[in-house]
C-alpha cells in the first residue's frame, strides 16, 4: 500500500524500501513571542542589560543606529534615501526607519522576539511602532526603563570618558545630552505607562541586581501566557494517549474534537447524525461543526494555564480558523514537533481500533480516512513549515518511552521561550 509523501519528510532508502512514507503527528505548543524596548539614560547600563537579555531570553537586538549603518554599508535603495538626507544636513525620516525596522523584522521570523534600543525616541515613533507590531500580527509585551539620577549618569560617563577618550564624554555635552533624553523620552514613557507595560527598574544598584529586577518583571510576562500544544497528524497515531498525558504533566486543559463529536453521536444531537454520516463515508467533520464546539470550549475555560488541541486543523482553512481564535485570545503558535509513525502501524493500530469503535469498520474505510487526511493535511505542514523548525520524533515503541521523547521537547520549547 502506498500514500503521497509529505513534502518535508525525508528517508532512509532503507525506509522507502519498508514503508514508502511515514505518516506522522504535529504538535504545536504557544508561546508567543517577546517583545521588549528597553530605556534609560547615557550612563544607565543598556549596553551590559541588553547583552543580558539577548543571551538569556534568545532575542533579536535592533539598535535604529546600528541598522542604519548596516544599511548604509551596503549601499541598499533605504541606506542611499538615509545618505542623501544626512548629506542635506537633515535627520533621517521615520519613513526610512520604519522600513528598516520591518524588514529586520520580517527577515527573522524564528526570533523569540526583538529587544529595541533607541525606538521609539518620540512620542509619533511610539504610535509608529504600534502601527508595525499590529500589521505583524505581535506587540511589544514590555518597555523596561532604567532610571538613574542625572549627577550619577553625568558621573559615570565622565569616568568613561576618562578610559576610552570619547570626546563627547565631557560634562557640557553629557548635561545636554541628558536634557534631550528626558524631554523626548517623558512622552514615551507616559505613552507605555498609560497601555500599563511601563516598567521602572533601579539603576543604582550594581550591575547583578538590575540585571535580577529586569528578569522579574520578564519572568512575570511569561508566565502570565497560555501554552498552548496542538496536536494534529494521522488517525492511529496515538493523539489521544498523548494529548492527555501531556495535559496532565504540564497541567493544561485538553480539548478532543473527536471525543466531543462522540458524546454529540451518542446522545442522538442534529450534529450527532452529521458526524455519523461523515464517519461512515470516510470523511472529515464539516468545519462549521468542529469550529463551534471548539470556541464554545475556549469561551468557557477560565484561569486555565493553556491548552492541548487534539484533532484540529486538519485542513488548511481550519489553521487560519485556529489562527484567528488563537489571537482573540492574545496567543498564537510557536512550535511544532513532529511524531513519525509508519503507514504500516497505522492500518494495524486502525484496525484493532476498530473491533470496539464506532468507525474504522473497513480496511477500505480506513485507507479513504488516511488518504484523505494527508490529502488536507499536507498544505497545513506546509504552511507551518515557512515559519517554524519542525522537530521530528521517532514514534515507535512502547507509548511510556514515546511520551518520554515528546515530553522532553514540549520542556525544552518551553524553556527555551522563557
């Protein structure tokens, strides 16, 4: 028996030889993305902190100066705009600033987010980077800002100027400097104050603890977020095992779209006979039907931690329709893992499934069930494929040394976002 590769799979010869394909299990675990703009004064430490944060928290650093310069060297159509405005004696344009910002942005998709030094510096740039974040589909979670004492800043850069010879380290320049820095940073700061993810932390203390008060208030933000795990793959494949296991360690809330459609079948519902129907054709559940049992779900679902999915999308128009419920409810994807299990396997499991199921009652049922399923299934990977790494996961074995492997990774994408 032979099915249609999945584009991103790839085999041994001595697999296609057994197998052909393997069929295999996506799982999808949320943790959304980590903005952050980080402020303070010349002299506060932004330099060391954002080195900090960049290592721990895996985030991409944007500095406006640094990627002008970039653009600049490179002699880009932005980078020419930029010198020809400087040239004229002019400032460099919002217009050219924010493009920049956009494309570093969107030429790093795998990033767990961005750290932001030196934008937003005005109150226009502030709501500029709002407009950004919406058309990106993010937020910036948190503005961290340093704050220390004008005579402790002048002090600090004067001794810094004493060792690297900065010309601009002298006390009329760094006063000046500081005045610029308060009267276009205050409208900012009240801008984040006002939307409450303006944050003060002290930067007189030594360096160890600013980098401890910046960790809290980051730490904080995380856990405040839904984790999510969406599992979806071929029937057979072990998704309900799983999904409930993984509920349990992590303690998330597990919904099976599956499971719902059985108690909707059992109790005789208008939905019911739908999905029997379909169940007996070999077909998938119609999405209106999945899409109002699983919103129901999440509507009712309160003070959860986050969510395990089994069973949804199994079509590419069910992942936008996963997408947007997702974002009502200020989450999204950030993971993807996938279980490997041979077609093989999956007719045997199949089969003995279906001795005691409602469905499965046909090796011709059965084959239509996976056949199907890769057929709507594949543009789904392949869609998830273009912005997320897909760990593969060997799914043989006996379930507790499965549920070893899957579980370790769902730990290390989680401690990798955090």
């Amino acid at each position: 028996m032979y099915f249609t590769a999945h584009p991103e799979i790839r085999l041994s010869a001595n697999q296609e030889k057994q197998y052909n394909n393997p069929y295999s299990v996506l799982l999808i675990i949320d943790i959304s993305m980590l903005n952050i703009a980080l402020f303070g004064p010349p002299g506060a430490g932004k330099g060391t902190q954002s080195e900090f944060l960049i290592n721990k928290y895996k985030l991409f650093y944007i500095s406006t100066g640094d990627l002008l310069r970039k653009e600049i060297a490179n002699k880009t159509k932005l980078g020419q705009e930029a010198v020809s405005l400087m040239s004229a004696g002019q400032l460099v344009s919002d217009e050219i600033i924010v493009q920049i910002i956009e494309n570093t942005i969107t030429q790093n998709p795998q990033a767990n987010g961005f750290l932001f030094d030196g934008f937003p510096r005005t109150y226009v740039q502030a709501y500029i980077l709002q407009g950004l974040m919406i058309k990106l589909h993010t937020s910036l979670n948190l503005l961290i800002s340093i704050h220390v004492p004008e005579e402790l800043s002048v002090q600090r850069l004067l001794k810094r100027g004493e060792s690297s010879g900065r010309l601009d380290d002298n006390d009329t320049v760094i006063r000046k400097r500081l005045v610029e820095y308060h009267e276009k940073t205050l409208p900012v700061l009240d801008f984040y104050r006002n939307q409450g993810i303006f944050h003060e932390v002290d930067g007189t203390k030594e360096v160890a603890n600013v980098t401890s008060q910046i960790s809290q208030l980051i730490d904080d933000e995380l856990s405040k977020r839904l984790y999510n795990i969406l599992l979806f793959g071929y029937p057979g494949s072990g998704r309900g095992q799983h999904g409930r296991a993984l509920a349990q360690r992590f303690g998330l809330e597990y919904i099976t779209t599956g499971k719902i459609l059985e108690t909707e079948i059992m109790r005789g519902s208008k939905i019911g006979k739908r999905v029997q129907a379909a169940y007996e054709q070999g077909q998938l559940v119609p999405d209106e039907v999945v899409v109002q049992i699983i919103e129901e779900k999440l509507e009712n679902s309160k003070d959860v931690k986050g969510f395990i999915f089994k069973g949804f999308p199994r079509t590419l128009v069910q992942s936008y329709i996963l997408d947007g419920l997702l974002q009502k409810h200020d989450t999204n994807i950030s993971q993807i893992l996938e279980l490997e299990v041979p077609p093989l396997d999956l007719i045997i499991r199949l089969d003995e499934r279906g001795k005691s199921g409602p469905y499965d009652n046909s090796t011709a049922n059965i084959v239509k069930r996976l056949k199907e399923h890769e057929l709507k299934t594949s543009p789904v990977i392949e869609k998830y494929r273009q912005n997320f790494d897909i760990v593969k996961i060997n799914g043989l074995g006996p379930f507790e040394e499965v549920f070893e492997r899957v579980a370790a990774e769902v730990e290390m994408g989680i401690k990798n976002k955090r």
